[in-house]
C-alpha cells in the first residue's frame, strides 16, 4: 500500500498583475499541470497549503481553484485545499471544501486532517473538534496527517521570527494525549523548505510555488524573496515516508541527458541584466 501526494503551498495567485512584476500563480499551476502531465508521476493527493491567492487579489481565487482542479483531474487526484492567512481576504468567495475550513478526508486509507490557522493561530473550538476527530477514529491503515498553513516550528530566517503557528503548545499537548495516528505534519506558509520535529511528530514545510524566503546579508536588509517557486511529492507506505523538493524551473547548466526540446514547456521571467 502506498499513497502519493503532490504538495504544493504559497502560490499567491493574483488578478490584472503579477506579484512583484514577475509572479503569474496561476501560469505557475498551468506550468506545473503541463510538466507532470508529461513526466505521468503517480499522484493521489494534490494538496495545497494556504495562501493560494495573494491578499490583494481576492478575484483570483475562483480562476486559481479552477487551475488546480484541472492540475488534480489530469493527475487522477484528490484535491485538498488549506486556508492560508492571504486567502481569507475571499472568505465570502470560498465555496467546497475551502467554505468548511476545517475537516478530515480519508483518501485511500489515509486520513488528511485540514486545520484553519490563517488567523495565525489554531482557536480552542476547532482544537477540541481536532481531539474529538483523532479520538472517535483513532486507526487509519496509512495513518493520519494534519494541515494546518502555519508551522508549529520557527523559521531560521530572522524576518520569519514569530511568524510560525501563534499557539504550537496547546497543539502539542493536544497530540500528546491523542495523536498516536498522527504521521506527520504538512505545512506551508515560510516560503522555504523545512523539515524537524514537534515532539514526537515529523514537520515538513513545503516550498512556495510563487517565491522562495531567502536571507540577504546586512542588518538593513534581513530577507529578500527569490524567483524559485518549488513543489514537492511525498510518499507515505504503512512503514515509512519520504518528501523530496523538486523546483519548477531548472536554470542550472546541463551537465548530462538530452537536451531540452523546442516544445517542451518553459516558464520565463524577463532578464533584468538586458
């Protein structure tokens, strides 16, 4: 038995113009349907962390969800959306899935428990619904992975200091006491990868598909935000997992395999050295 999931997180898909001059989300979701439809991995899940549309373009959302359901029906995939802090700016635009904003959903034989902390935190009610939810159905064959946009764990990066889950204690305690099905957690919403520990739980924050968190050296100058959207698969079997980052565009000289093809896909972004 093995589960396959196509995690994606951050697009920030906007409407009448691109995020920073450069940033089409949704060109980016269209880019990635037409790389993986070549390249036929096996997908089951496609889930997305949080903040699919940037705040300032609560019109994208519709057009954005629109991409991802064709991105999931050409994989044969599940998809699973997560609230993120940006997307609530179109609370009153949320419709399926994304209007429950809190949930579990069983996808052949693992459970996929989606949280709602784009207020930052993860309020008392929907953690006592979390514990009731892990304690009424305490076994799935494949186990069970929890949703939430925010990370329960800190940034390195000194601009995201204290940008992490509001509450992370009160979640642990919570898994202490009940989370013994709990895998692992799936997260998005720093905008770099990271993987560590809560307690006895993995935690894997996934890339951003708009932009990548870096550091810039210089007290004046603590972050800065590179164009190198990425996603990542994860596989889960009853005895192990894995996650491997992959970006969606690969500027980085061939050093073997054949060379790119004139119809194969591209995604471009204007030279700023012409």
């Amino acid at each position: 038995m093995q589960l396959n999931i196509l995690h994606l997180s951050d697009i920030h898909a906007t409407a009448g113009g691109d995020l920073y001059g450069e940033v089409d989300g949704i060109a980016r979701i269209r880019a990635l349907r037409c790389q993986l439809t070549e390249h036929r991995p096996q997908v089951d899940v496609v889930l997305v962390t949080g903040d699919i549309i940037d705040r300032c373009s609560p019109a994208a959302l519709a057009p954005a969800m629109e991409e991802l359901e064709r991105l999931a029906s050409s994989l044969g995939a599940a998809l699973i959306p997560v609230v993120g802090n940006h997307d609530v700016v179109a609370a009153d635009r949320f419709t399926g899935l994304l209007a429950r904003r809190f949930f579990a959903r069983e996808v052949e034989g693992l459970r996929l428990i989606v949280l709602d902390s784009s207020s930052g935190q993860l309020p008392p009610a929907q953690l006592e619904w979390l514990e009731h939810e892990l304690r009424e159905r305490p076994c799935f064959p494949l186990g069970t992975v929890l949703c939430p946009h925010h990370s329960p764990l800190t940034s390195p990066l000194p601009a995201l200091q204290g940008k992490g889950l509001r509450n992370p204690a009160a979640l642990g305690e919570l898994l202490q006491r009940s989370g013994d099905d709990v895998r692992l957690l799936l997260t998005g919403h720093y905008h770099h990868a990271q993987s560590g520990s809560f307690g006895a739980h993995p935690v894997w924050s996934g890339p951003a598909l708009s932009y990548r968190q870096i550091m810039l050296p210089g007290a004046s100058a603590p972050a800065g935000g590179a164009d190198a959207p990425g996603y990542c698969l994860l596989s889960l079997t009853p005895e192990a997992w894995s996650v491997t980052a992959f970006p969606l565009t690969e500027d980085a000289p061939l050093l073997f395999g054949a060379p790119p093809q004139a119809s194969d896909v591209h995604l471009t972004t204007p030279d700023h050295h012409a």
